[in-house]
C-alpha cells in the first residue's frame, strides 16, 4: 500500500502537469509521496520487532498412559 502511494505520489507531483483549477496537484503528490514514506518506515519497523519465541515440550514417543 504505501509503496503505491509513493509510486502514484512521485507521478502526480513529478510528471503531471495538468491546471484542474484550485486543486494543486504537483502539492496533493507530494503529500501522498511523504505518507507513503511513512507507512513504509513504520512497516518496517513493525516487521523487523523481536517477538518472543514459544516453545512447548512434547514427548516422543507419546506417553500411552494418557
């Protein structure tokens, strides 16, 4: 998603060049472009938090009392 808002963000404010009176869109891209860089930076660091490791202990062979 936000790898999408930076790709349409950079088109709108780069490459686009078209006067829709009163809506500015080189600002809207750029806009789109800074929370698309966002929503990747904080995606990463979710991605990248230690999480606890859970072990359980299973006996093998299964003990047949139970």
């Amino acid at each position: 998603m936000s790898i999408g808002l930076l790709a349409v963000g950079l088109v709108l404010a780069l490459a686009v060049r078209v006067d829709l009176g009163g809506i500015d869109l080189e600002l809207v891209g750029w806009i789109l472009t800074i929370v698309g860089a966002i929503g990747l930076v904080v995606s990463l660091l979710v991605a990248r938090q230690v999480r606890p490791v859970v072990r359980r202990r299973v006996d093998y062979p299964p003990d047949p009392e139970l």
